[in-house]
C-alpha cells in the first residue's frame, strides 16, 4: 500500500483554483517529486499535505488514515514532517534546540516533571539532546550546534531546517526546494543527504525543486502541476520526453540540455 | 558636508527646543529652584548625546569624524539655546509688563522665569530682569550642545576599547553587591548621621541598588562553583535584608517583591510565550478576591448569608492564609484557562485589546457586584497570615514572605524556560505556524502559559490583599497592568533577573523618588524612551533577546552573510 495517497485535493482562494482535483500517490520507500511552473500550486499542495490549509475537497491519506482535518502537530505525530521553501526556522534558538524543537512530539515530559527535574524528564531530556547532536552530524553539522540559527550560513541553515524535522522521526519527509539558493556544490551534497536519508533512514521524500538536474537524477517518480491541475506523471525519462510537460514547461532548450 | 552639519544640528536643536519648552512650561524650573537652568542644560546634554549618536550599529558610530560632530553639536546647541532663550525673555518681557498669561499657560508664573534667568522672583515683577539673563541662558544650552558631542566622543572610546570580563572588573562586580549591603547595614546605625533627613531614602536606595547589583554578580561570576557559591552567599545577604530596613523600607520592598511575583508569571505570558496580555491585572484581582472571601467572608454581604444558611459561622476566617494558597492559585489559574479559551485564534494587537477588555471586566465585576464582593466599599479586614499563633502582617514579614514567593516562582519559571514547555513556547512566540507544523500542540502550549501566568498572579495578589487588609476595585485597575509589563519591558523580556531588576527600577525608585513627587512621572516617560533607544533589549536581558535584537552587532558573531529573506521574522508581542 501507497504511504502517501492524495484523491482529487482542491484547494480554493476566493475564486483562484490553486490546486483543483490532484491525485497523487508516493510508495514507501521511494523519493517523489513534485515540479511546476511558479503558481502551479505545488507549494500549495504541500500546505494542504502537512495540515496548514484544509481543502474543500479530496481526501489525504496517510498510511491508510485520512489526514483531513487534522491540524499540523497531530500530522507530524503521524509521521510526516516538512521544510520550508523560504527558510523558517526559530532563529533566536540555537541549532540544538531547533531539532529539539522538532523532536516535541517525541517527548513526554510534563510541565511538573520539569519543575521538579524528575528522574525520567532528566533522562529524556539528556537522551533527547543526545539525539539532537546525531542529527545534527547526520546532516552535516557536526560541532555547530551551540551556535545560533540565524548566525549560520544559508547552507547551513537548510540542513538544519531538514535536521529540525528529522526530529519528529517522521516516515514522510516533505522538502520544499530543498536546493533553492545553493551554489553546486552544496546542491550535491543535498542530493547525497536526501539519498541517505532513504537509504540509512527509510525516509519516504517527497520533494518541490526547480533545479531539473536534481529532480531528474534523484526521483523515482516526477509529478508536474501547472495550474493547478497534474498534467503529467511517471518516471524521470517519461515525464522529460512528455509533450504536454514540454509545452507547459521544461521548454525546449531544457530538454536538448539532457538529450545530450 | 559642513552644509549636512548645520541643517542636521538645526534640525535637532528644534526637537531639543520643543522638549524643553515643554519642561518649562509644566513648571520644572520652579521645583528646581536655582540651579533650574543648569539641569536643563544637563538634560539638553542628553537629549543632543541621543541625538547626535544616530545609529546604533558600531560602525555608524565609529566612522563618525569629531569636526563635524561639533558642528552638528553646537548648531544643535545654539539652535535650541536661542529659542529657548528668546521664548523665556518674551515671556518674562509679558510679566515685566504686567500682562496676565496664567489663565493660558499656568506655570508661567515669576518664580519660575526667575529660576531660569538665576535672579530673586520679585526682580522680574518690578521689571528688572537681568539684562545678559537671555544671553546667559543661551549660552549655557550651546555648551549642552557641544557636550552632547563630547559624550558621544566619550561612548565611541568606551565601547571600541574591549572590556576584559576577567581581572579587577569581574571581582568588583561580585563584590559590589556586598559592599552595598554593608553600607545599608552601617547607615541603620544611629549614630551614623550621612545623608542627613534623606538617610532613610538613601538606605533604601542602596538596598535596592544592592539587590539589583547582585543580579549583574551572578552573571559576572563563572558558571559551575564560582556561581553557586556566590548565589548561597548572596541569598544569605537577601536573608539578612528585612531585618535590617525600617517599617517604610520594608513595606517598599515588599510592595517591589510582590510586583516580581507578578512580573516573574506576565514574564512567562509575554517574554517567553510571546503572548501580549494587557489584562493581567485581572488574575491579581482574582487572587486577591478570593483570599478576601476565604479570609473575611463576613465582608461579603452574599457570600455570608450563603454560608449562615448553609450553618458555617461566617465570622471567622475560613482558611488559614496557607490553605488558602492553592485555592486562591487554582482560582487564578482557571480564569487564565478562561481567557485562554476565546483568544486562542487572535495574536499581537488583537490578543492585546482583547485582553485589555477582559482585565476590565473583572475590575467592574468587583465594581459592580455589590453584594458579592461589598462594590466599591471593598473587602475589609482580611486576616495577615498566622503561624503558631505568630502574626505576619507587620511589612518585614510581608516582604520575607514576597521574598520566598518570588524566589519559588524564580525556580520554576527558570526549570520551565529550560524544559520541553518552555522551548515550544519560545518556538511559538518566533513563529506561531511553523510551531506548530513542526509538532507543537499550540492550544495546549498557549493556555498553559496563560494558566501558570495566572497561577503566580493568583498568588501575588493572595499576598498583596493580606498585606493590604483591605482590599478595593480600585486597586486593580488597567495600570497595574501596565506597570507589570513595563517592568518585564524595562528589565529584558524572558529574562528571569530582569523582571527583578525592572520592579526595582519602577516599582522601587518611584518611592526613593518621593522627594519630586509629580514630575517622576515625566522622569520615568523620559526614561522609558532613552531606554528603549539605547537598549531595547531591556537592562538584563535574556542571552536570547540579545540575540533577537543585536544579531550581526555583535563582537564574535559569525558574519553570516543574510539570506535573501527569512520567512517573515514575528517579533509579536515582542515590539510593545
């Protein structure tokens, strides 16, 4: 069974149709991607996803459970976290404490254990911050965990922003232009990040991103929105040689880039 | 650029002139007496030093050249100087000439004309005014002018000169708090006669500066042994405190120590949640309220006749003051969870306004609810607490007890900032959205900062009506809402030794301050704004507003070259 089934998702502003009737399906296991043109609604689709907007129609479900009408947090305790195309992160907290951040529904201390520093609050905080510190190294940020989120670098700062939802332990990893921004080294190294993460994780991806070379050299499967509707779906090479995703698109000049 | 100079100094100098006009004419002169105009060219000094300071970043401030910033200055100086002194001479000209300008502008009375020019009152009513006062005058805001240069000269060597946190400066920072202590200690002796007839302000004002002092020890000491045992002997200071002030001394203090409980649980609401609430008055109104009924039940008219009918004797306490506690707590705490409730959705201005209304409501309802709560007549008589048989009304017991309050509510906010709770709170103060997509369950994190706010409001007001013994509405109206948040403000938002040092300064010095009664009020104005321009972070603030408020400024900060553009920065709540 399909870990992500989205069913004919409409999303509506007043009388703009941001996403109408998409169906989308992401196996376990697997790296998707999600591509458009600006204002396709892919963006949209992912609030819509992780519980931000509600659509008006459609259903989501997640590991066989609808997910309609639950709010974020009871999302990301399902199992499905996300980042951010425009960074957000909790930039006065440091790195360490924006991944524990995102471990909050992992933990179970209690206001009064904390007060009295129980034995068990004790351990899962230690453990917890432990944790943080793997994370932090997994995603490449060994040592900067004491400093400030807004004081790191853009780079640094997306990793961290996956490192935060890594937190949550989720099953579904949505990442929003995850190399947005990156010079083509760092682009690389995102690429072998979200590798790993399925591969030494067992983290489904589910990624929006331009940069057609990671797109094309990374998914299993390609998604293109345009205008709110799915025109096209399937493997990388499929979706490339597809006329209507040319048009509405890659462009020409894209697809003779790849030909060659 | 000479040209720059001259228009910016002209442009301060109006500004200067405008403040001291006002000075002038709500009559500071007067109160003044004679040295009236050397104060206000002191103050004019400070005025033109904010100023010509301009921008805050250290660059603005060190590239800035000495020549034209005299220009500026003096400019700014003779600018201000020349207007005052021709507004002062036109109206010493209309009472030389017999012209009667009280009925339009009160303060401008011969006394206070006098002051400015330096002359005996009657001089200026028989027409004698000092032929060069005018000029005198001028020239004593053109060298404020050149003044506020200076110390602008005098901040930029201070602040490019790096401070060694180690040495002679660390030590005397951990020992003033002693120091100060002993010198409290040595004044209460009678035979010590400095200060004269203020010896007992001066005793007080040293106190405080002595607690106040000890909060910068602790930062100044090092974390781990050095810190602990400065923390035990600085509480063994504290504990020698009460028994060493006078009643007055006391009862200001306690007065300062209950506003801590209260600022310490608004701390939690606006510093570290980041929730605005204007109404926090109305859980102290709660606490307060509800000890009067356990407490002075036959105060309440209702509430009595209740329980005859139900055969409890209502002439007596029902509780004593430490049963009380928790009662007057959960109370308290559940109308945090009411309020909680409806605002929920709203944020910044909204939430703000909202419960503003909702601080309001209760006053009235006290107001209005004669039979229950006695209206405007108030509950009387309500028990101080007992121990043994031992009476803790007199002010030294109220103040250890605030002092032990404060400090319990001290340690748990500090274990809540530190905990899972406090780190969602923080989360959701910086951006209430991605808090939540990221797992934190904001309905739950939101009325649990509104509910433990409430709870040590509860308590503090629990404190306060039996300190007081009778207690009204009027007690509890909208400003001791914002006398709270101004103290969280003035100490450093989710700063815990802030919120301390903050009712130091607003709810302590105003006492200290007695001796020019009115015009505090304008001093504390004037403040305020000075300090939120020179440190808007508060005067000890959290390591992490710093942070907020001064990223990139400082020394050591990673040079991280600033994204495109961060998602949208939500300081709500946060700018106030």
């Amino acid at each position: 069974m399909a870990l992500l089934e989205a069913k004919a998702v409409t999303k509506i502003f007043g009388g703009l149709v941001a996403v109408g009737g998409v169906d989308l399906t992401v196996e376990e296991r697997t790296i998707a991607s999600l591509i458009g043109p600006n204002g396709a609604g892919k963006t949209t689709l992912f609030n819509c996803l992780t519980g931000l907007y509600r659509p008006e129609e459609g259903d989501i479900l997640f590991d066989g459970a609808s997910l309609v009408g639950l709010r974020s947090d009871q999302i990301v305790a399902l199992g499905m976290a996300r980042t951010y195309q425009n960074i957000r992160l909790f930039g006065s907290m440091t790195a360490i404490e924006n991944v524990l951040v995102g471990q909050h529904v992992r933990l179970r201390s209690t206001p009064l254990g904390a007060i009295f520093q129980s034995p068990g609050t004790r351990r899962e905080e230690q453990r917890a911050e432990q944790y943080a510190r793997e994370l932090l190294a997994f995603v490449g940020l060994a040592g900067k965990g004491d400093m400030v989120a807004r004081n790191l670098p853009y780079g640094d700062q997306r990793l961290l922003e996956v490192a935060r939802a890594l937190g949550s332990r989720p099953r579904l990893l949505l990442l929003d232009e995850p190399a947005a921004g990156m010079n083509p080294r760092e682009t690389d190294a995102m690429m072998a990040l979200i590798h790993r993460l399925r591969d030494e994780l067992g983290i489904t991806i589910l990624l929006i991103e331009h940069d057609m070379k990671v797109v094309m050299s990374i998914s299993d499967r390609v998604s293109v929105l345009d205008y709110g509707k799915k025109i096209a779906e399937g493997r990388p090479a499929e979706v490339r040689s597809d006329p209507r995703v040319i048009e509405a698109y890659l462009g020409a000049s894209v697809l003779a880039g790849h030909n060659d | 650029m000479r040209l720059r100079s001259l228009q910016r100094g002209s442009r301060i100098g109006a500004i200067a002139f405008a403040i001291l006009t006002y000075l002038i004419l709500i009559g500071l002169p007067t109160r003044l007496g004679a040295p009236a105009m050397s104060v206000l060219a002191l103050l004019a000094a400070l005025i033109f030093w904010l100023a010509l300071r301009g921008g805050k970043s250290k660059q603005a401030f060190a590239n800035r050249a000495p020549a034209p910033l005299f220009l500026t200055g003096t400019t700014a100086g003779f600018v201000a100087g020349l207007l005052t002194a021709l507004l002062t001479a036109g109206f010493a000209q209309l009472l030389m000439s017999g012209v009667n300008v009280q009925p339009y502008l009160d303060k401008i009375v011969p006394m206070n004309m006098a002051a400015l020019y330096g002359v005996m009152p009657g001089a200026l009513v028989a027409g004698e005014a000092p032929a060069w006062g005018w000029l005198w005058q001028m020239a004593f805001v053109t060298l404020a002018g050149v003044g506020g240069a200076l110390l602008v000269l005098i901040e930029r060597a201070l602040r490019q000169r790096t401070w060694s946190v180690g040495g002679a400066t660390r030590w005397l920072a951990i020992l003033l708090p002693f120091i100060l202590l002993g010198f409290v200690i040595w004044l209460g002796n009678p035979a010590v006669t400095l200060g004269g007839n203020a010896k007992g302000t001066l005793r007080l004002l040293m106190a405080m500066a002595a607690i106040g002092s000890g909060l910068f020890a602790l930062r100044a000491a090092r974390p781990g042994r050095e810190q602990r045992v400065l923390a035990l002997l600085l509480f063994v200071g504290l504990a020698c405190l009460p028994f060493t002030l006078d009643q007055f001394q006391n009862s200001v203090m306690g007065i300062v120590f209950i506003f801590v409980m209260m600022g310490l649980g608004l701390n939690i609401v606006v510093g570290f949640a980041g929730l605005l609430d204007l109404g926090y008055v109305a859980f102290f109104a709660i606490g307060a309220y509800v000890y009067a009924f356990l407490s002075a039940p036959f105060a309440s008219p209702a509430f009595s006749s209740l329980l005859t009918s139900l055969g409890i004797p209502a002439a007596a306490p029902l509780t004593s003051f430490w049963l009380a506690i928790p009662i007057t707590m959960v109370a308290a705490g559940v109308g945090g969870v009411l309020l909680g409730i409806p605002v929920l959705r709203l944020r910044g201005d909204y939430l703000a306004i909202v419960t503003l209304g909702f601080g309001e409501i209760i006053r009235l309802f006290m107001l209005n609810l004669s039979d229950l709560t006695n209206g405007p007549r108030g509950m009387l008589n309500i028990a101080p607490p007992y121990l043994f048989g031992y009476s803790f009304g007199n002010p030294r017991d109220i103040f250890i007890l605030a002092l032990l309050g404060a400090g319990v509510i001290a340690f748990t906010a500090h274990r809540l900032d530190g905990s899972r709770l406090g780190r969602a709170w923080i989360a959701m103060r910086e951006d209430e959205d991605v808090a939540q997509a990221t797992g934190v369950n904001l309905v739950r994190t939101k009325l649990l900062a509104f509910a433990i706010g409430a709870l040590f409001a509860g308590l503090a007001g629990q404190l306060y009506a039996a300190r007081q013994m009778n207690i009204f509405p009027d007690n509890f109206t909208l400003f001791v809402s914002v006398d709270t948040l101004s103290l969280v403000i003035v100490g450093g938002m989710g700063s815990i030794p802030g919120v301390v040092l903050g009712a130091l300064a607003l709810k302590g010095l105003p006492e200290v301050l007695r001796g020019v009664d009115e015009y505090r009020i304008v001093a504390f104005a004037a403040l305020l704004v000075i300090m939120m321009i020179v440190r808007p972070e508060g005067i000890l603030p959290s390591t992490r507003r710093r942070r907020e408020l001064h990223s990139g400024n400082e020394p050591g900060a990673e040079v991280a070259p600033e994204p495109i553009r961060i998602g949208a920065l939500t300081q709500e709540g946060g700018k106030a």
